[in-house]
C-alpha cells in the first residue's frame, strides 16, 4: 500500500533539464548536482537517457556508483536496447529504478511512432515485463497523457500495472492541461485501473501556458503522490515545474496540502545557485522561491511593513529557503525609514533635520540613477565630494 501521507520528489534535472537549449553539463558537473540533489534530499534522480550516448550511459554509471540516497534511475523507450542499456547504467546504485515511456496519444503514435494503438499496448506490456527482470521498481509514463484518450489511456495503464509497473506517471508533455482537468485525469485513472493502492501515481508537467507548478499540485489533489520537477524549472521549451516551488507550496500551504516529504528546504538555494554555476544561465531575478529579487523590496510602503513584521509581504522566510537574507533595496520608490536604517548600519545615524536634507539628495539622485549603492549614500552625506558610481 502506497504511503498516501507523503510526497515523493522525483528530479529531472539531469535528464528532461538537461535536454534543453543551454543546460548540457559535463559528467563532471552532472556528478557535483548529484551530491547536491542527494543532499537536497530528493527521493528519485533520473540521472539520464542512457541509450542517448555512451557519455550519458557512462555519466548515469558514474552517479549509479558515488551518489547514496536517492534511487537512481534511466529513462528508456519501451525497446529492449533501451531498456538493457538502462540497466546496464544503473545497475552499480544502492537503489534503482527503470523508467519506460511511450506515447499514448493518437497524434503521437500516428505522427511519431506510426504504429496502432495495439501495437503499443503490445510494446507496453512487452517493456514492462521486461524491465521488471532487471529491476523490481519500475515506472511507466504514458507519454502525451493529457491529450490521449481516456478510455485508451485506462487500458494500457492497467496493461502496464498487470505487467508490473511500480510507479505510473501521467505526462502533460506539452503544458497544455489546465489544474482542473488534471485533477479529474488522476481520480478518473485512480478509479478505473484495478490493483491502484499498491501504485504510485506520479505527475510530470512542461510549462507552455505557466501551468507546471499549479497543475503538479492539482495532481497531487486528484491522488498523485509523486511529483517529476527539475531545479529552476529547466526543461524542453518553457520547461518542467520548478522542484523549488512545488516544495516551498507544500511548506507554505500545508493547510491545503497537509503531506510530508525528505526535501531539505535550506537546500533549496544552494542547489539552485549550483545548477545556475554549471549552466549557462541563471533564473530570471523574479524567480519565485530562488530568484534574486524573491526577497528582495523596493518600495517605501513595502519596506515599511517589512520593518515592522516581515510577515506582511513574505509567506515565507529567506531563511527557510536557504536564501542568506531579504534584501531591502534602495531606490527610487524607497522611504525614508529604509534610507536612515541603511546609514545607520553603515554606522552614520542621522538626525531628523539631517535625514531630511539627505533624503532630498536621495530622491534627487533615484531620478538620475537606477542603482543606488552604499558609497553613493555616503556621498550624499558630502554632497560636495559626491562621485555617484555608474548605473
Ligand atoms: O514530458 C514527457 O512526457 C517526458 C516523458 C519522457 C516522461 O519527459
Ligand atoms: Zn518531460
């Protein structure tokens, strides 16, 4: 029986991440965010494709063998090769896990694998059965889940329960679902498909419309119990649902998710840090959860609540993300309880006739400046000698 109590995390970083434009690591950084996802405390690390490459097979091995803690796994197509090269990559872990896939929508399998709806209930079972003889934990993802039909996606997801599958995933590979109708997708399979409580259902959702995070959670409404996510929301196109903001929902809003999980949320920062070191690029600053501004204040009204209680626009700590600290930033929208704080710190407390004559200057110079630093207030404190730094 499936532990309903709790969430499992399922990272994709290092493989649906990694496939997209500007996110290819070498081994050597894949293997450093494989500690980094351990020790973030993820449960599944689907390390990558291995019959895309020798360098990935090689690089799953690699992480198979030094990484403890979460289970490792492969993605594979539902062919034997795949299948015996996943196994072949995975089989140095602690704990493992096959990943099978195939499409169950009519435009995939017309368009993409040209084959009937037969054929691929037929290759399913085949693969299922198959991977089960290399692995006792294996998950099958009915690929293009959203856009296939019910009644087909009911019959091959029972084809691969009665094969074995351990974990299945409902895919919106494209991000074209919408939270409520993926909610009614889980309870709907979740009724239909006979021998369900010993299963885990799993949600994997792309951003195209902005959805991934919402529709993940909406997943978890209907009864999914495992969540597929990628550091920073790296992935195909838009990218996956960030695995940093499905953890700090589940932290925030436990009223409404009431669920446990092995997330280390202080981990959460630093892992988004490193993943944005080995890429090449950063998150946009207003990232939720991870992005430089997601804690960070401008305006006067803001900063004012946030000195009197944090609480007033914050849900959730800096801290408790592993983020070092909110950032009140100085600008042209600030008051002047943040600019006589700030001076103050900077170990020039000021009085009442000089904080306003100062601030004057401040505002003076916020219409010129777009970034305000330390040594432009200390300037503004001489004006004669005041040098503003470049914007
Ligand atoms: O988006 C998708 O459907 C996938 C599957 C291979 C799980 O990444
Ligand atoms: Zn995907």
């Amino acid at each position: 029986m499936a532990n309903q109590d709790q969430i499992v995390f399922f990272d994709t970083t290092l493989r649906d991440g990694e496939q997209s434009p500007g996110c290819t690591m070498h081994p050597a950084e894949k293997l450093r965010m494989a500690h980094q996802l351990a020790a973030l405390g993820v449960d599944i690390l689907e390390a990558g494709f291995a019959i895309a490459s020798l360098g990935d097979a090689e690089s799953i091995r690699q992480i198979a063998r030094d990484v403890r803690g979460p289970r490792i796994t492969s993605l594979a197509r539902c062919k034997r090769e795949d299948i015996e090269a996943a196994a072949r990559s995975i089989e140095p872990a602690e704990k493992s896990r096959i990943h099978v896939f195939i499409a169950t929508s009519d435009l995939h399998l017309e368009a993409k694998l040209r084959i009937t709806r037969a054929e691929a209930l037929v290759q399913a079972a085949e693969s299922v059965r198959l991977a089960r003889s290399y692995a006792d934990d294996i998950e099958f993802s009915a690929e293009d889940a959203t856009r296939s039909d019910i009644d087909f996606l009911t019959e091959i997801v029972t084809i691969a329960v009665q094969a074995g599958a351990t974990t299945i995933n409902l895919p919106d590979t494209v991000g074209y679902t919408t939270p409520a109708e993926y909610t009614a997708l889980f309870r709907t399979i979740h009724t239909r498909v006979p021998g369900m409580e010993n299963v885990i259902l799993s949600t994997h959702c792309h951003n195209d419309l902005g959805m991934a995070v919402a529709n993940s959670l909406a997943g978890i409404e209907g009864g999914a119990r495992q969540v597929e996510c990628t550091i920073n929301g790296i992935g195909e196109r838009a990218g996956n649902a960030a695995l940093e903001e499905i953890a700090a929902a589940l932290m925030v809003r436990r009223d409404k998710f009431p669920y446990n999980s092995n997330i280390v949320m202080n981990q959460l920062f630093p892992t988004s840090q490193m993943l944005s070191e080995c890429i090449s690029f950063g998150c946009s600053p207003n990232k939720a959860v991870v992005g430089a501004n997601a804690f960070a204040h401008e305006s006067g009204i803001h900063q004012h609540g946030m000195l009197a209680n944090p609480l007033t626009y914050e849900i959730m700590t800096p801290a408790s993300v592993g983020v070092p600290s909110t950032n009140l930033v100085l600008g042209k929208h600030s008051g002047r309880r943040v600019l006589e704080q700030r001076l103050a710190e900077l170990g020039h407390p000021l009085t009442r006739a000089q904080l306003d004559e100062v601030y004057h200057r401040f505002t003076d110079l916020t219409d010129r400046k777009k970034s305000i630093y330390d040594q432009d207030l200390i300037g503004l404190l001489q004006p004669d000698k005041s040098v503003a730094t470049t914007a």
